[in-house]
C-alpha cells in the first residue's frame, strides 16, 4: 500500500545505483528515473547528487530516506498482521539460497511444505551467501538462507543445521577404503578445487589452515564453478575434492562416489538470516520452524 514512488526511491537509494535498483524491481532504468523525477518535484528538493556516474544522497534525500524506511516497514507489517487474521495460511515467501542448499536441500523442503500450505507461494533466489545477505537486509527477501553465520549488523541469524564438509573420490581410490582421511595426506593428491570466492573453498581453506597445510600446498589440477562438473569429473578418478557430504547422496548410494569424513572433522552450520527490525508473520515463522526440523533431518540423514 505505500507509495509506490517512496519504493522506488528506497531501492535506489539502497542500491546507490539506478541500473541496479530497475533490475531488483524489474523495471526499465527510465522508469525508475521517472518515479524519481516525480518524487522529486513533489518534495520540490532534489534527493540525489549525480555526478561522473555515481549518485549519492542529498541531505533531503537522508532524511526521505529515514521515513522511508519507517513508512516502508510499517505498511509491510500491517499487510502482514491483517493477512494473519484472515486465518489462512498463504500468500508469497521470498526465499534466498547460497548453492548447496538451493540446489540439494531446499527443494525437497519447498514441496513438503507447499503440500501442507497449498496456498503459499515461494519464490527462491540462488547466489552466494554475501549476495543473498545483502537482498534480505534491503528487504527484498523475506529469509535467506546460508552457509555462514551473517556479519552484517541488520540482519539477525538463526543456525538451523550442521553441514559435514567430505572427502569425495572414486570408489577406486585409495582413500575410498578408509575411515577418515588426515589433511596433511591430502597434499600431493590431485585436487578439484571449487572456483576462487566459492563459501564452501574458503571454509576448507581455513580449515587446512588450522590443521598446518596451506592450500597453496595443494595439487589443484582443476578449478570448477559447479558442484556437478566436480563430482563429473571425481567420477573419473582424476582427483579427489572436498563438497558438502548432502551433495554427494546419491552417487554414494548408486556406488559411483565414495565419501570419506576428514579427521579432524569438517562441520559447518546452516543459518537462516532476516532482518532483525522486519516484523516477522506467521507464515515466515511456521516455515522457518517446519525447514529447520526437516534441514536437521536431512543432514543426519545424508
């Protein structure tokens, strides 16, 4: 119900970028240039400096911007409580993922959860665990849901899971046949390593680190930006590489895969993030609650 041209504003002011702030609301750059324009001479004061491509607040443009986000979030919260009264469970979920979990957790949860609440609408956005922060603190995400816990001050984060990092190989391979597999002897093997800025390269990184191997140190014979191409290419017994034991599932029960814990074991926790002064519905708080006891489920399970 708030002013559309008050949204507009946000995003852009959020964003610090016309071009970025069309693509979050999917409309063209002129169109939100005009909603700007129209905002503007309503307050008769200019609400952005633009200059050599960049823009940034003007002191009217502060201050619209703390009502803004007052107006914004009250108008979100009574939506929110008045379609709680109604007593039906429904209306749109804005879901963010890091990788791992859009691609090999969240599903299976989605349509469980959309087969008790029919009327609920989910819609899921996948990207790094930075990116999906950053969309739920500007509130164009309800819940995000990541592999590391959130440092940003707005949002508040809620672990829901553990996540065991693996060794993968072939079923073949030397450590296919053992119970754990020491850091120190995965030096000299060949590696297929996640791509540079992947969560789940810097969370072994760190953790060879702790365990006195640098990552440097590692045999990387390749470098791939899916989790698939990796476990493809594993398959052939080219290398071994470390993923997340839930991506591994189903080539360890079809025998194609072999997964081998680490020793020191490598556990990292699942968090749910949302933005701590967002009121938060009904909805939101039954799936979080019904997607934390399925996610604990699943990883015991994996």
């Amino acid at each position: 119900m708030a002013d559309r041209r008050l949204q507009v504003f946000y995003t852009v002011a959020r964003q610090m970028s016309f071009t970025k702030a069309a693509e979050q609301l999917f409309m063209t750059q002129p169109a939100v240039t005009f909603q700007i324009k129209q905002l503007e001479e309503q307050f008769n004061a200019r609400l952005f400096e633009r200059s050599h491509g960049k823009i940034a607040l003007t002191p009217a443009g502060q201050m619209v911007m703390s009502y803004a986000e007052r107006i914004l979030g009250l108008s979100e919260e009574m939506e929110t409580r008045v379609a709680d009264l109604t007593g039906a469970m429904g209306g749109p979920l804005l879901l963010g993922a890091s990788l791992t979990i859009a691609e090999y957790i969240l599903p299976r949860i989605l349509g469980e959860f959309k087969a008790q609440h029919p009327q609920v609408h989910a819609h899921m956005t996948v990207g790094n665990s930075e990116m999906i922060e950053m969309r739920v603190a500007d509130h164009t995400l309800d819940l995000g849901l990541i592999e590391t816990p959130s440092h940003l001050p707005g949002l508040r984060t809620e672990v829901c899971c553990e996540d065991e990092l693996v060794v993968i190989c072939a079923p073949d391979h030397k450590f296919a046949k053992t119970r754990s597999v020491k850091p120190q002897e995965i030096v000299g093997e060949p590696y297929i390593s996640r791509e540079t800025g992947s969560g789940t390269r810097e969370f072994a990184d760190q953790y060879l680190r702790r365990c006195k191997v640098m990552p440097e140190d590692l045999n990387i014979v390749m470098e791939l930006g899916s989790l698939e191409a990796i476990k493809g290419v594993v398959e052939t017994g080219l290398g071994i590489s470390i993923v997340s034991r839930a991506t591994a599932t189903k080539e360890r029960k079809l025998g194609s895969l072999a997964t081998v814990p680490l020793e020191p074991r490598l556990i990292r926790t699942l968090s749910f993030v949302h933005a701590k002064e967002k009121f938060r519905s009904r909805l939101l708080a039954t799936f979080v609650e019904f997607a934390t006891s399925r996610m604990k489920a699943l990883s015991g399970a994996a």
